[in-house]
C-alpha cells in the first residue's frame, strides 16, 4: 500500500510538472519570421528591429526571412502551411491581409483560419512623396499637374492590390484626377524607382520613406494619421491637405500558423508586448515615424474581421480586380 501510494504520488507529480514542461519545449528549434515583401520595407525594417529582442525572450534564434510576391500571399501562404507550432511567424502590413479575400478569389490560404493572430506591432503613416526631378512640390501642384496630364503620372504601389494600390486609387477618386499605378515587388523597390524617376510618386510607409525624404532623394509632400509627426512635422496632414483615406497607413502586425495551441500564441504575445514595452524599440518606431500599438490576440483578430468587410467594401465599389 505505500508503495502504491508513493507511485501515485510520483504519477501526480508528473502530471502536474507537465504544463511546465511543454512551456518550456515550445520553442526548441530556430524560429523563422517571415517578411512577404522585398528586403527594405516597413516590415522588414520592423522585423530586423525586434527580431533580436524576440530572440532572447525565446532563448532561439528569430532568422528575418523575406519571401516577396503575389502582394504578400506568398509569404503568408508559407506561414499558412507551416507546422502549427508558433515557430514559424509572418510580420507584415496586415492590411494586405484584410483585403486579400477580396482581391484574390481563389486565395490558396483562408486568412481568418490558416492564420493566427499573436498582436498588432505598429502603426505606420503613409508618407505621400514625389520624385525631387519633377516640379512637383506640394499638393497642389501635384494636383495641378495631373488635371493638366491626365494618366502621365505613375504612382509606385507595393504589389497589385497592396494597400498603397488601394490608397492611390482611394485618393485619385476623392481628388478627380488620373494617374497610373504601378505594381513593384515591395515599398523598397517601389521607392528606388521613384528615386530614380522611374516612377514620379509613391504612397508608401514612413519607416520605409522618410529616409529617402531626409536624404533628399524623395520629396515628402504629405502624411496620413491624426496629426503631423514629429520626424516630418513640415508635412500636412492628408486632411490638411484635402485628400482622401485620411487614416490610411501600414498597420504592422504578428501571426502565426492556424492551429497553433493558445498557449504558445499567448507566449509570443506576451514577449511581444515587452519587446514593444521597451524604451528604446518605441524610440526607434518612432524616429521612423510610426507608433508602437501592442494589444492581444483577440483585438487583433476583430480588426482583422472588421477590415476584411470594410475593405471589401472598398474593393467591389472601386472595381478594384487582379487577373490571374
């Protein structure tokens, strides 16, 4: 009888160190972060920032992997697909995700389920810029100049339908004037061919544009958000400046694989909340113009539900399609 009782007890024990232990095992193997667009962007630039600080929370390396293509369906493809185990991860402007059930009927991934949110990262103002080559100095003249060309202007979009794209066509409307987007692999790419008069404008995230304003290799002529911000205070505002999609920007957030336990999604958060926490990752967000936004799963998940349908909405009455 005792030493039926002392297995039993050892039985118990086990048991209850096995919630422990699986904690600890959750992360076991280097952890793959995926950025769907090319090297230079919003979201790249946002992953290479915190990767290093998810790397010792997890006690694993976090390798930033970029995966560009199909407006960032590649890469979210990839994530979709992956082990449900929360060691492969996908930052990027979640936008692209919210429109993409839209844009692409016969998507490969349904978002909403292959898909789990671990929390928003960022809020990055779109940065309206021209090349400093042309004429264009401000808003009006922008304004002026594509009543008098009408179609001559070329906007540098991010991919079909990526969220800029979305923008451009957004602000044209409410503008009364015609331009031409243009499809790249990425804001970076999107920016380099407007740098170098390829393109002549672009409506692209502030951590991934304003460099290129500070160098004077673009010429920032308005920004998205509330308010002005402080790395660029001499823009206006969109509102300011009476154009359309005010709040539009690059909403950054973090996913994992559908189907990975809560337990491991609320583990990622959690350090993700401290990495956003820290003084100096909300520094560097911020010198790039952008705003650190943690918050949970769950909130993350009903904007993505809410912008799915919004921007739905958007798609079908601008007639916004993709062939193929």
């Amino acid at each position: 009888m005792v030493l039926g009782s002392i297995r039993v007890a050892l039985v118990a024990a086990a048991i209850t160190l096995l919630p422990s232990l699986s904690t600890a095992q959750e992360f076991t193997r280097p952890v793959r972060l995926i950025v769907p667009f090319a090297p230079g962007g919003t979201s790249d630039i946002l992953a290479r920032l915190i990767s290093p600080k998810l790397s010792a929370a997890l006690g694993q390396p976090v390798v930033v992997e970029n995966k560009p293509g199909a407006a960032g369906n590649l890469g979210a493809d990839t994530v979709a697909k992956a082990q449900p185990d929360g060691h492969t991860l996908l930052l990027m402007d979640v936008g692209s995700l919210a429109t993409a059930p839209s844009l692409f009927p016969e998507l490969s991934y349904n978002v909403e389920k292959d898909l789990a949110p671990v929390g928003m990262v960022m809020f990055g103002p779109y940065v309206l810029a021209v090349s400093p080559t042309s004429s264009i100095t401000s808003v009006k003249t922008l304004v002026d100049y594509a009543k008098a060309n009408p179609g001559k202007l070329a906007v540098a979009t991010s991919g079909v339908g990526a969220m800029n794209h979305i923008t451009a066509v957004q602000i044209a409307k409410g503008l009364g004037i015609e331009w031409k987007t243009v499809p790249y692999k990425g804001g970076s790419a999107a920016s380099r061919a407007v740098v170098s008069g390829e393109s002549q404008v672009i409506i692209n995230g502030a951590p991934a544009t304003l460099p290129f304003v500070t160098n004077k290799q673009l010429t920032g002529i308005a920004v998205s958000g509330d308010e002005r911000i402080k790395s660029a205070s001499d823009l206006p505002t969109f509102k300011e400046a009476g154009l359309a999609a005010t709040d539009a920007g690059t909403w950054q957030g973090l996913l994992t694989t559908g189907g990975t336990p809560p337990a491991t999604v609320a583990r990622l958060n959690a350090e993700l909340q401290k990495v956003l926490a820290m003084p100096d990752i909300q520094e560097k967000i911020a010198e790039q113009g952008g705003l650190a936004r943690p918050g949970s799963p769950d909130d993350f998940k009903a904007w993505l539900s809410t912008n799915i349908k919004s921007f739905g909405t958007v798609i079908r009455d601008a007639g916004i399609k993709i062939d193929g």
